[in-house]
C-alpha cells in the first residue's frame, strides 16, 4: 500500500496520538486509516496491529505502559 492509495478508513493527522488514532480507527469500525501531513495530503496509513504494536512497546523507563 502507498500513499497513492489511500484506504478506506479515517484519515488521520501525521501528529495525533496513539490513545487517539486508536479510537479513531476503531470507532470507524475499520482496520486501518490514512495518514495525512499538515497540508491534507495523504502520506501513509496504520493499521491497528501497527497501533497495538507501538502502544505495547516499553516507555523508555522500561516499563509497559499498557498490560
């Protein structure tokens, strides 16, 4: 997939929060959502497992910030 081809999901801006995209995509009843940059265009996407993955990962404390 790229940013030639957006998905069917939300559109997303590049800087929106993981706890945020999450609901986003998931309220949309999707599995994936473009990413867009300051300008409105479509720049990549995210799927949820991309967003589960990166809100798994350990703080830099080294601790899990979800369990």
């Amino acid at each position: 997939m790229t940013a030639e081809q957006p998905l069917n999901g939300p559109t997303l801006p590049q800087d929106m929060v993981l706890e945020e995209a999450l609901q986003a995509v998931t309220s949309a009843r999707a599995n994936s959502a473009n990413i867009s940059d300051e300008h409105g265009r479509v720049v990549g996407c995210v799927s949820l497992v991309d967003i589960a993955t990166a809100m798994a990962r350990p703080q830099k404390n080294g601790e899990q910030r979800y369990q």
